[in-house]
C-alpha cells in the first residue's frame, strides 16, 4: 500500500491528534481512539502490505505484514508492523497476546532462519542448505523404514505400521496444505503423527 500525504493533511491529521490527546485525558474514550486512527495512516505510509497466517496455533489467524523497502529497486525489505486481518474469517482483525506481538518475533535475534545439523560427536551447529537438510531427512526416513516398517501383525493381518520416525507438522496452514501433510504422512505407514496445537 502506497500512501501520498499532502502537507495540508499531515497538519490536519496532527492538529486531530493533539486535540484528541488533550480530550482523552478528560475522559472522552471514544476521542482516544479517533485519535489512534488519526495516526494510523501516518504509520503505515509507503508501506507493502503482505496477508499471511499467524504461526503460533491452529486457530491460523488472518495476519497483514506492512513492510518498508522496495525490493524491485534493490532495497531491503524490512517489516515494521503486524495486525489482523479485518477480512479474514477466522479472526476479522483480532489477534491474542501472542499473535500480537508477532512483530517481535519477526524481529527476534534467536529467531531461526535456515537448517542447521550438528554433526555426530560435534558440540555446535553448522548452517546447511536447505537441500542438503532435505535430502539427509529423506534418507534417514527411507532407511529407516526399509528397517523397521512392520507389513503384518501377529495374527497375520496386513498392518503396514511404521512406528519408529515420527512427524512434527505446523498448524498455521490452510485446510489444504494439511490434508496435503496428511496423506503424504499416512501414506508411509507413519502412526506418531501430531502438530504444534497441542503443545
Ligand atoms: S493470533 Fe493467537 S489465536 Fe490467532 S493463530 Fe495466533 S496464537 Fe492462535
């Protein structure tokens, strides 16, 4: 979203948020908040906006992303601010405490950002390629199906269980990407299925 502020709107909008300030200490809530949305166009000026879901549940929150930066000229594209999506759904614009303050997990410096292993014997991580994290987790699944998948109960009952690998899925996805997840699991005989909302 592009926003051009003339001169004249800029003083219009900050003489409505000194007199909304002055009125809300008196008591006029219902000013405070004209106030707010006085501001709002200022903040958010020049800004990109980006829908997305919120990560944390399985609620999946509609979620917009406002950054600064115009890629296509090279620049940095930087996020600056998060709020619900007043469209969406599932939240029409509210968010809990924890998607709320989603910005500062954006921002945050122990955030993860690409795969790392630590090697047999190792004490550290090393960042790897996001193929090579691929291929190695594809390797040990397949090895260690061909090791253990159990075709038969006791009673010789075709069973196709695959018990000894488990799969950890994420919750903030549409309907479709998890009924994706959920064949592709089920589908190898996986039975330790399960995903972040229960935690
Ligand atoms: S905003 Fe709160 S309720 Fe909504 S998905 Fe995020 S964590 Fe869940």
């Amino acid at each position: 979203m592009n926003m051009e502020l003339s001169r004249r709107g800029f003083l219009a909008g900050a003489g409505a948020g000194v007199a909304g300030t002055t009125l809300g200490a008196f008591g006029f809530g219902d000013v405070e908040a004209a106030h707010a949305a006085s501001i709002r166009p200022f903040k958010l000026a020049n800004t990109a906006e980006a829908r997305n879901t919120c990560t944390y549940c399985s609620v999946a929150c509609g979620i917009i992303l406002y950054s600064k930066g115009d890629l296509k000229k090279g620049e940095k594209a930087e996020i600056i601010h998060i709020e619900g999506d007043a469209d969406h759904p599932t939240n029409r614009g509210t968010l809990c405490p924890k998607g709320s303050a989603l910005l500062d997990v954006v921002h945050s410096k122990t955030r993860t950002l690409y795969p790392q292993i630590r090697k047999a014997g190792s004490d550290k991580f090393e960042r790897v390629s996001w193929e090579q994290a691929l291929d190695r987790i594809a390797r040990l699944m397949k090895d260690d199906r061909d090791r253990n998948l159990v075709l038969k109960n006791a009673d010789g009952v075709t069973v196709n269980r695959w018990t000894t690998t488990g799969f950890l899925a994420a919750s903030a996805t549409t309907n479709e990407t998890a009924w994706a997840t959920y064949k592709v699991v089920r589908s190898t005989g996986m039975v330790v299925f399960d995903n972040q909302a229960r935690v």
